[in-house]
C-alpha cells in the first residue's frame, strides 16, 4: 500500500479495526512492522548511536496491544532497546526523552487522539520534541523500502513511567504553593472519557489532598462507551458540567483520549474550553511573564484579543495546526520576542516553560496552582476572565470542494474573496492575517467576523462566523451568501440555507 496515506501532518493515522462500514484495515502488521523499522532508520541515521533507546507507550484503544506488540518488535529487530510503559500519555511520551533517570533517545506514542474506536495511530518524540511533518514523511519513505539498520538485534523490557510523569505535576504544585496538599478542602472532579487519563485522579490530585468523590469514566475503555473522550465535543462537556454541578465541585477536568488536550468546567457549571482557557492561561502566565506574546490559531474571536490586549499581553493569531502556533512561538522566541504560550482553540496548548509540549495534564496543572493560590488571596478562577467579552453567536460551515485536485481552486477562491470584500461597505480586511482571508464587519453588517480558510489535509473550506449581535450570524452569512453562491465547485448548501 502507499504508507504516504497514513501521514496527517506530524501523526500517522490509519483504520486498525474494522467495525465501521467503507473503512477498511490500513493499519496491518506489515504496515506497523514497517513503520517501527522505518523509526529505527530515522533514529540511528539521526543519533548515530550504536546503542539506542526507545520508549513505547498507548492510550487505551482496542487496537493499541496489539499494534505495540508489532512496533516494538520491529525495532528490536532493527537493534533497538526498546522499553514499552503499556498505558500512558502522549506527553509523557515526550517526558520519557529528558527526564533524569531515564533519558530515551527517542519514544513512540500508539495513540489516534479523539478519533473513533476503529481508528489508531503513531506520534513520535525525541529529545528535541515532537517530530515534524517532513520527519514523518522520511520515516514512511523508510517503511516503504526495505533498508535495515544493520544493528545487532535488540532487546525488549517491560517498565514504567505514569508515576514518575505524575511526580513531576505534583512537585509543580507543592513548589509554586510552598504545601504538600494545597488542595484539602477542594473537591476536583475527572472525567476521563474512558482514555488515559484516568491517571490523574489517583496519581496527581489525591496526594495533593483534592477530595475527587464524583469523578467519571476513569477505567480505560477503548470502545469509549460513555462519550467521545474530546473537550471540544458536546455531549464530553455536559458530562463534566453535569459532574461539577451534581457534586458541587470547585472545578471540573476533562482530557481527550491521550491526554494531549484539555478542557474544565468552574465552580459556577461554566465551560473553560476554546476561546476561555486561551483567555485564563493567558492572564495566569501575563501575570508570571508580563507583556509575552500568547500565539493561537486563526480562529479566536475579537473579544480574546481585547483581552489579551488588556491584561498586557500581545495577542499573535496565526495558522490552525498545533504544530504551527507551537513552531510559531518558538520562531517569535528566536527572534528575540517573548512568547510563553501557543495554544489553539481546540484545547492544544504548549508552554514555554515545559518544553513547548502540548500537554493536557499540565495545563490544568497550572490551574490547580491558581485555585490554590486564589483560596489564599481571595480570588476565584472566575474572576481571572470576568472582563472577557464573549461572543453572541458563533458557527462553523464546513464546505466540500469537488475537485480531486483542490488546493488552486480554494487559493482562488480566497484570493477572489479578499479583491471582493476590499469593495464592499462595512467589510475591512483584518490586519496580520496568516490564513486565509478574514474580515471584520461593522454594526450595520451584522457586527462580527467570519474567517474562510482552506483546510490544511482535506478537499474543505472551513468558514467560521462570529457576531456580537444575537441574529449577527445570520446577517453575516447573508452578506457573504452572493459571493460563495458564484463558486460552482464549492458545496455551500449549509450556508446558504442558513442564510435565507
């Protein structure tokens, strides 16, 4: 098979059980055991070591043993060390490279995110982070040819890593508050959807004296039977609000399924997730780092922006793609701009200060610090965003292009759009715009935005929509709705109808 198909942007994805209908198995033995063989050219051409070190871990798919069995023999075969952690988080993944005491030369995270049950995966790490695309690409160009190392065959060890990964959360916070259980008198609730992080409750938040009676789905299920394990899904977060309210929790936590994202609920049932917990982590890390550079991707709304503006900070909206706000912010840094966050809406968030690693567990870690610090100093999380102006309404049409080849058309559409609303009254492009093309609209023309943007991987034009004004959506799109009913290979139906 063509193992370039499994590439999606710095991730390999493919299909590893069947169980829905047109997707078939692409995922195979062959494919695994010739992607752990192309991870081990990769590795040895990049380290130049004799002797190297591989860490293995997975979240809790139905496929994930299984495919762990097959890449880890691979690499054994290739002359790798390898060591397999069994569950764990994709960021600890990563820890497992540049912890004292272990140090791998490299890991393998066995994981498809937030996908269905049938879908599954590899992310892969060094020392130096996460790889890029082009890595991926290289490592699959290896599992399609039949190079080999040429090392002596190595060795496989069973071992463990969650507890040491969940020290170093523990430590963060008794550092930062100066008490071993800063959260007695606490209660924190966990909804794990059923995916790694279940951890957290028992290794994390229990040893810091949070009381967590309430928490849900913690037992890894990879049928995922209660809900999507994802922060940005509907029925994910009126589960945690549901677990807040019914124990009247002091917060809420909720992780995807390999515990790379996050989001939370307060004490008052409302939601922290997109647009708010950019706006919280910015005004904690403002706080810590005044006058940093918060980069996000293109989505955010006007009102994050005002805020960042207000508490200090320098808002930087650039690309969706996680790997591109973190790579962003890290070219903003060498550059000499300060920056301490990169985080999309989606719930993807790095820090500066912890190895720009997008990690879940200790983005919410940062929140418990301020909980404990705000019982001290008589504050609440609430209050840290209460001056952040919110949307009236917000959508998302997500239009096909019917052509194989996709790319020109939608660049032409785009480029045809920012001619077109340079004409238009009440319409002004926005400035610094790194995707796509995005216009801001007065308060005769529905007072909002809208974003049109051409999807990183798919034949698709995202359109997102946002207005002050409740009904401002709708007067948006019937703005918008003359010029996209002109692109004939656009499939615009959803946003035409709406508009009527």
């Amino acid at each position: 098979m063509d193992y370039k198909k499994l590439q999606n942007g710095s991730d390999i994805r493919g299909v590893a059980l069947e169980g829905i209908e047109g997707q078939h198995i692409n995922l195979t033995q062959q494919a695994c055991r010739d992607i752990g063989r192309g991870f081990a050219l990769w590795l040895a051409e990049k380290t130049g070591k004799k002797n190297i070190r591989v860490a293995v871990g997975r979240d809790s798919r139905l496929s994930g043993e299984t495919l762990c069995g097959w890449i880890c023999d691979a690499m054994v075969q290739q002359g790798l060390n390898v060591t397999d952690f069994g569950m764990a988080s994709t960021p600890a993944m990563f820890m497992s490279t540049v912890t004292e005491g272990y140090a791998f030369d490299g890991s393998a995270m066995i994981t498809a995110s937030h996908l269905p049950f049938n879908r599954n995966g590899f992310k892969f790490f060094t020392p130096a982070g996460g790889l890029e695309p082009a890595d991926i690409k290289q490592i699959l160009a290896y599992a399609e040819g039949d190079a080999v190392t040429g090392l002596e065959t190595g060795a496989l060890t069973q071992g463990a890593f969650m507890d040491a990964y969940a020290r170093i959360l523990v430590d963060k916070v008794r550092t930062a508050t100066g008490e071993q259980k800063p959260l007695e008198g606490f209660r924190i609730v966990v909804d794990a959807g059923n995916g790694a992080g279940g951890f957290y409750v028992d290794k994390v938040l229990k040893p810091l004296g949070a009381n967590t009676d309430g928490s849900r789905f913690l037992d890894p299920d990879g049928s995922f039977p209660n809900h999507i394990p994802n922060p940005e899904n509907k029925e994910a977060m009126e589960s945690i609000t549901e677990a807040v309210k019914e124990t009247k929790a002091d917060l809420g936590i909720i992780f995807d399924t390999d515990v790379d994202r996050a989001g939370a609920v307060l004490s008052d049932g409302s939601e922290l997730n997109r647009n708010r917990i950019i706006a919280m982590l910015s005004a904690i890390l403002l706080r810590e780092y005044p006058g940093t550079t918060i980069v996000t991707d293109s989505i955010t709304s006007t009102g994050l922006a005002k805020f960042i503006a207000q508490k200090g900070g320098v808002h930087h909206r650039f690309k969706r793609g996680y790997r591109n706000v973190i790579n962003e912010s890290i070219r903003l840094n060498n550059a000499g701009q300060d920056s301490q966050l990169a985080i999309e809406t989606s719930g993807h968030g790095a820090l500066k200060e912890n190895y720009f690693l997008d990690d879940g567990a200790y983005l919410v870690t940062k929140l418990l610090i301020e909980l404990a610090r705000g019982k001290k100093e008589g504050y609440t999380l609430e209050s840290l965003i209460a001056t952040l102006e919110e949307p009236a309404e917000s959508c998302e049409f997500r239009m096909n292009i019917a052509l194989e080849d996709f790319k020109p058309y939608g660049l032409q559409v785009i480029e045809e759009l920012t001619a077109y609303a340079q004409t238009k009254e009440g319409w002004s492009l926005a400035p610094s715009n790194y995707e796509g093309v995005r216009v801001n609209l007065d308060a005769d023309h529905g007072n909002g935005w809208f974003l049109l943007r051409l999807s990183l991987h798919d034949p698709l034009m995202p359109l997102n929509i946002e207005s002050n004004d409740i009904g401002g959506t709708k007067k948006i799109a019937a703005e918008l709705a003359a010029f996209i009913a002109g692109c004939d290979k656009l499939d615009a139906a959803s946003l035409l109808n709406f508009a009527k």
